[in-house]
C-alpha cells in the first residue's frame, strides 16, 4: 500500500512502532523495520550514550529506514537530538512536549521529523514550524495522554494542517486502520499491539497482563497534577490513584513511579511496576512475530477499503 507516508520514509507499509520508553529498543524497532513498517527506538528516559548504543545495534540488524524517539522530558534530550543526527538516523519522532529547538538541526541534516500532538494547536505550530509529518494520538494510548480521542482528533488536524497525518491512539488491527484512512490519516502508528510482539524484549509477565486485559482495564493517573499516564490497573494505580484523590503532593506520587516501567518491563513486575497499555489492550489477544501482525492488518485493511 502506497500513502505519502510509505513515500517519505522509505518503507512497505504505513505502520509505524511507536516509540515505547524501555520496549522499544533495538530488536524491536529493527522487527518491525524489517517487516515493511518503520521501526522506532524509544529513547525514553535513558541516557544519550545508551541510544547512540542502540541506534549502531539497530543498523547490524537491518538496513531499511528505521527512528528514534526523543521523549523531550529527559534530561539528556540535547544531547540526544546530536547523537541522532551523528549517527545519521533517517527519522525522528517526537513525544511529550514540543520539539521546536531542535528542528533547524534535523532539518539541515536532512532528517525526517513528526512530532507527536494531541492538538490542533499544537499540530498548527509544528507545521509553520516546518516538521514532514504529524502524529495526532488521541487519550486511548498507553503512557502520556492528552484528551481528545482518536476519533475526534485526527479529523480535525487532517482539517488543520496540509502536511501529511499519522493517526494513533486505538489502533491494533486492520479495521482500526481502515478507520484511520477514512479519517484522512496516511499512516497510523500502533504501541500496545507491538509490546506483545514475539520480537519484543518485555518481561512475559507484562506481555501477558496486557493479552489478558478486558475493554476497561485500564486507569490514568496523574491527571490532578498535569501529567496523565494511561496504564493498565494494579496495586500501583490503586495506591497511586487514593494518594491522588486525597490531595498528596506531586513529589509524593513521583516517588511511587520512580523506576516502576522499568520494574514492569525488565523485572515483569505487574503489582507495583506501571504497564503502561492503551484502551485496545482489550482487544490484543495473541503473540505474535512483526511479519505476522502486519501482513494480518494489512489483508484486513485492504480488504475493508476496497469493499466498503
Ligand atoms: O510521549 C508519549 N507517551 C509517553 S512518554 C512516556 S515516558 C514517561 N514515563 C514515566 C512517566 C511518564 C512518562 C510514556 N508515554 N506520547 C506522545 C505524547 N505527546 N502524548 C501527548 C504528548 C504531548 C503533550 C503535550 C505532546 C506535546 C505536548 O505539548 C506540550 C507543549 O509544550 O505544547
């Protein structure tokens, strides 16, 4: 399938990974970049000589167009944005704040940049800000949320912006896909369906909380203090969410999250680690390799376009 998307990054299929703090390191973004769609390694929180690490891991592995994903709260988010273009990474996605200090660089560099918003506005001041895509996720995503849904936001940054949109937030199969085109997306970007990809290095305990998840299992915390993270409900969010309501301090309720995606991810801490997952957990229901996940949404996509 042919979009403007598969044109400007040089990949098979508009499926692109999302760029998951800690779950998207380097066998998974090269999984799904070898598969067709583009992989992304989620710098996350980590530091910039460990994402110089993955980056070099990623291309022993495979030489089709891969990411990275600057998450702009980290600390070392300058220092990130210099070793991308360094190692010459083809395309940058952005999350969690506003990318604009580092588009004369990437630019210039040559990089293909799309920011991930969750509103017009945003979306608007990315674009005269001169970004090739955007990524408009809507609050069913897992980790940091905005408000507006999929459904509704990504019409109306197709409506805003003249450069191409990426739609995520909900998307885990070829219908929610199909959905996206008919909405004027011209790629969608998908996380919790890749979390449980067989390529992917995340705790079996985590995998399996997430296959198992009902249509309402999911919680989010933070929203008190601004900072909005979707996951799946545990003892964690229980505790989280009482502190919460009962007025602690945001310092407070940092504590209890320092550290606790890694414990998720890594350790397959599923009582006090956070497992971050989108609405769609619900409907994620087998493990499988990246090939496999995305040659069934594209047949389910393209069935659905043609007859529908
Ligand atoms: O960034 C994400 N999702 C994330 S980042 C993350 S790391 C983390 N780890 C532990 C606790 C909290 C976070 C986990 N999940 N998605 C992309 C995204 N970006 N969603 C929403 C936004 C966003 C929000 C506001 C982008 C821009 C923005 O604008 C701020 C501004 O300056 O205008």
């Amino acid at each position: 399938m042919k979009t403007k998307m598969t044109e400007l990054f040089g990949i098979d299929y508009p499926i692109i990974q999302g760029g998951m703090a800690w779950v998207a390191e380097y066998h998974l973004a090269a999984a799904v970049s070898e598969a067709g769609g583009l992989g992304i390694i989620g710098a996350g929180g980590a530091p910039a000589s460990f994402v110089r690490e993955q980056i070099q891991k990623t291309k022993e592995l495979t030489n089709k167009p891969f990411g990275v994903n600057v998450m702009l709260m980290n600390p070392e988010a300058d220092e990130i944005a210099k070793v991308i273009v360094e190692e010459g990474v083809r395309v940058v996605t952005t999350g969690a704040g506003n990318p604009g200090k580092y588009l004369a660089a990437w630019k210039e560099a040559g990089i293909k940049v799309a920011p991930v918003v969750a509103s017009v506005a945003l979306a608007r001041m990315m674009e005269r800000a001169g970004v090739d895509a955007v990524i408009a996720e809507g609050t069913e995503s897992g980790g940091h949320i905005g408000s507006a849904t999929t459904m509704t936001l990504v019409p109306q940054v197709v409506d805003a912006v003249s450069i191409p949109v990426i739609a995520a937030g909900g998307i885990a199969d070829g219908r929610g896909f199909a959905a996206a085109m008919m909405l004027g997306a011209e790629a969608v970007q998908m996380g919790t369906r890749f979390v449980v990809a067989k390529e992917s290095i995340v705790h079996e305990n985590y995998k399996k909380k997430i296959l198992a998840a009902k249509d309402i299992d999911s919680e989010v915390t933070g929203m008190t203090h601004g900072h909005p993270v979707r996951q799946i409900r545990n003892n964690m969010t229980r505790e989280y969410l009482k502190l919460e309501k009962a007025g602690a301090p945001f310092e407070e309720l940092e504590q209890l999250t320092l550290g606790a995606l890694r414990k998720a991810v890594v350790e397959g801490d599923t009582v006090g680690g956070t497992l971050m997952a989108g609405q769609i957990a619900g409907m994620v229901k087998e493990e499988m390799t990246c090939a496999e996940m995305m040659q069934e949404i594209m047949t389910q996509a393209e069935t659905l376009l043609k007859c529908k």
